[in-house]
C-alpha cells in the first residue's frame, strides 16, 4: 500500500507539473462542479491534463481510448492524455451508480509549439492561429505569396490536410508587363550570268541552224534587227546588256544580265499588359489565316484558322515584396508564300519564331530572353561543260547566282507593379480630336477637328505638340 501511495502521489505531481507548464497552450485543469455542467475539455496531442471531481467517483470510462488516454490518480482526480486528433467522451459515475457528468474531450494539435515555430520562421507576420473541430485555421494578412505558402506548409506538419486557409496577402497584386519585340530583316541578292549565240543558213536553201547558250539556246532567239528581242521573256533581271550582228548569213548575239537586290524589313511591336497575380494574360498583334482541310472519310472540307502575328502569353506571380516571377511565352510569326506544290500551286506557309521561358526579377527591371540570329546562305555557280573552263571567254558561258538574308529577333520583357487609378487620370489618344463638323469638312477640307481639352491628363497630352508624320504611341 505504501507503494501504490508513492506511485499515485509521484503521477499526481508530475501531470500537475506537465498541466502548469506554459507551453502547454489550450491545455486546463477541469474541475467537475457537484450538479453543475462540465466545460469542454481541450487537451493538446501528446500532452496531459487532469480532471478534478468535487464528488468522489467510483468508476471512469472513455469513448474511443484511440483519441484519448486516461488513468485515475486518485478517487476525485484523472489524468488525460491526448493521443489523436479528434472528439470523444469522458464519463465519470458515483459509489451509487449515478452519473456524475460527461466530459467533452477534444484533442487538438500543439499550436503551443506551431506558433512558436510561425514565429521563427516568419518574424513580422501577423497570422493569427485557431483550431476548427479537428484542423488548424489561419487567419490574417501576410506580405507576399511566399509566406503564404511557407505558413500553409507548416501547419500541414501539424494537421495534414485538416488546414483552413483564411489568409490574405496584402501590397500590390497586379503586374503590367511591357514587351518589346524587334525583329531586322535583311537580304542581299546577286546575279550575274551570260548568253551567246550562233545562227545562220545555208546560201540558197531552206535549211539552218541556231545554237547558244543561257537565253539564246532557243531557237528564235537571235534577231538581228531589234536587240530588245534578245532579252527572253519573262526575264526577271533588272540589267541586261545585249549585243548582236550578221556575218553574211551567220548571226551573232551576246547578252549579259546582271542583278543585284538589297532589302531590309523592320517588325516592331510593344505591348503592355495587366494581369492578377497566378492569372494568365494574353495578347495577338496580327490575324488568323483559313487553313482548309478534309474531315475524315466524308470528304466535307473544314476550316481552322491558325493565329499569326505578334503573340504573348505571360502568367505573373509576386513571390516577395517586389520579386516578380513571369512564366511566358512569345512568338512572332507570318505568312509564306514562297511553297509551291504540284505544277507551280503556291501555298501559304508560317514562318514562326517562338520563345517560352520562366525569368525572376524585381520591379522594373527588364531582362532580354530571346535573340534569335538566323543567317541563310546559297550560292550557285553553273556553267557549260568545258566551254566554262577558257580562261577569259570562259565567262561568256559561266553564271553565278548569290544570295543571303539574315533575321534577328530580340524580345525584352520588363515587369511593373501597378495599382489602378481613376479613370479621369487617364488619356486616350481620341482626346485630342473630334469629328468635323460640315464648315470644317466642305469649307476648309478638315477629315479630323481638334479638340483641345483644358483639365486632366487629357489637357497635359493636348498641350503636347505632335505635329509631323502620323503615328504616335502615349503613355501615361
């Protein structure tokens, strides 16, 4: 007997040390009143609580001992040990038999030690943290969309799939993201070719010959009497030098052809784009081009139209304060005609240049995530077998064909933090004119009457000059 008192005395200390430390949070010691309603009992997951009856009890029961653990101290005290998550009853009865109450007993997770830990991790957060039935519920307004995730990822340590989010994340959310796409095209032509040719008869007969090569190999092709006869047509060089004369009854022709072709194509474009955080914007400088194609074995012909043009597709995400993460994809593409299939049946192509990438940067900052050099080059050289080979005369039965173009695209991407205005604070570039009204249409021949707003920014862009070439690009 003095054991067993030793034994109850030491449990009885310890689970009054265990239910007095700090840390123990939502832990309590319940007292059970004689005829009065017990409380609901929170005892946090793996720590201990002790339950106080004012009336002795003669026996104790638990309804899922999984939940919760108990064992008796003495005939008035009992210690409860939360095991797992969850509700259960705890049922105390009298010598007599009679009940004394029924405890309600909810095991929680230790948000003692998750908020301690909240507080490690994320200094300067103020999420506030409470239980709902058998999860965690977070509550509050954090900085950035990391500490967010870092909050949530903690709590499903201590609650796996039992965490509420009410969380939301303050500053700004909206990105506007300005691109630029510029693209230099250039090519260089050049051609340079020779035709000779011999023809003649035989005195006194029907009979003759015509022999050449280049654009005089046809027979027909020599005739002395106009030069402009000489160049074949459908000749598509932009110089030829031609010359002839008769022999008696031989004919003589030499022509020379040369080209050379220079050409330089500038694609630029610079959209501005707004979109929520985690949101996808995208954005179609061009058009859509009918691709048509049979469906199946019915032999019905249908219709897909295939997008062309200046394309952007960017999704933003604020990971911290003023870190942006822009996940996009760009492409710039148009139409080819150079495919021909079958006898000479010209077929329109797309000539695509795309980029997809995901950049981090801050705001404002820019970052160049595409420059895309191609360089074509052919060069031809034909000529008459052997007759090609003669030092000096050998170039009247040579030609040479060279071509190159180049293409350059470069894309610059540079993120901003935007917050939205008031819509008077904004102009448009209809602000500076108006339609003309009929004195100014048919007496001073006015397709477009300004007008000259005074206040705003409307006012501040219409004191601007824009005199000069048409087209202009305002921004705010």
């Amino acid at each position: 007997m003095g054991f067993d008192r030793f034994l109850k005395a030491a449990l009885t200390g310890f689970a009054l040390c265990v239910a007095s430390v700090p840390s123990t949070g939502h832990a309590q010691a319940l007292r059970i009143m004689d005829g009065g309603v017990a409380d609901t009992l929170a005892v946090p997951m793996n720590r201990a609580v002790v339950v106080e009856s004012d009336s002795p009890f003669a026996e104790i029961s638990i309804a899922n001992p999984g939940i919760a653990d108990i064992s008796t101290l003495s005939d008035r005290t009992i210690y409860v040990l939360g095991k797992t998550q969850g509700r259960t009853t705890l049922t105390l009865l009298g010598v007599d038999g009679s009940l004394i109450a029924n405890v309600e007993v909810q095991v929680t997770p230790d948000l003692s030690e998750f908020k301690e830990r909240l507080r490690q991790i994320l200094p300067g957060e103020p999420i506030e943290v409470r239980t709902a039935n058998d999860g965690i519920v977070l509550s509050g307004t954090v900085s950035s969309i990391s500490a967010l995730d870092r909050a949530l990822d903690l709590a499903n340590r201590y609650a796996p799939d039992k965490v509420s989010n009410l969380m939301s994340v303050g500053g700004t959310q909206q990105v506007m993201l300005k691109v630029r796409f510029a693209e230099m095209q250039r090519s260089v032509t050049k051609s340079l070719s020779a035709s000779m040719g011999v023809g003649g008869g035989i005195p006194g007969t029907n009979a003759g010959a015509t022999i050449g090569t280049g654009g005089l190999s046809g027979a027909g092709a020599l005739d002395a009497a106009s030069a402009g006869d000489l160049i074949p047509t459908g000749n598509d060089r932009t110089g030829a030098f031609t010359f002839g004369f008769n022999a008696g009854a031989l004919q003589f022709a030499v022509m020379l052809e040369a080209l050379e072709s220079k050409g330089m194509v500038r694609t630029l474009a610079e959209p501005n784009l707004t979109a929520l955080s985690g949101q996808e914007a995208s954005f179609l400088a061009g058009g859509e081009y009918p691709v048509p194609s049979y469906a199946g074995t019915s032999g019905a012909i249908v219709i897909e139209y295939k997008p062309f043009g200046v394309e952007l597709s960017f999704t933003p995400r604020v990971v911290d304060q003023d870190i942006i993460n822009l996940e996009m994809t760009a492409a710039v593409s148009g139409l080819d005609t150079s495919v021909t299939v079958g006898e000479g049946i010209q077929v329109s192509s797309f000539r695509r240049r795309e980029t997809s990438t995901t950049v981090e940067l801050r705001d404002g900052q820019s970052f160049a995530i595409a420059g895309l050099l191609q360089d074509d080059f052919r060069d031809l050289s034909g000529q008459v077998p052997w007759l090609g080979d003669v030092p000096v005369l050998g170039a009247l039965f040579r030609s040479a064909d060279y071509e190159r173009s180049q293409s350059e695209l470069v894309i610059i991407v540079t993120p901003h933090l935007v917050s939205p205005t008031r819509g008077e604070a904004l102009a448009l570039p209809t602000d500076r004119i108006r339609p003309p009204s009929e004195a100014d249409l048919f007496l001073r021949g006015q397709t477009a009457a300004p007008n000259r707003p005074t206040t705003g920014a409307a006012g501040e862009v219409a004191r601007q000059d824009f005199t000069g070439s048409y087209g202009y690009v305002m921004e705010d």
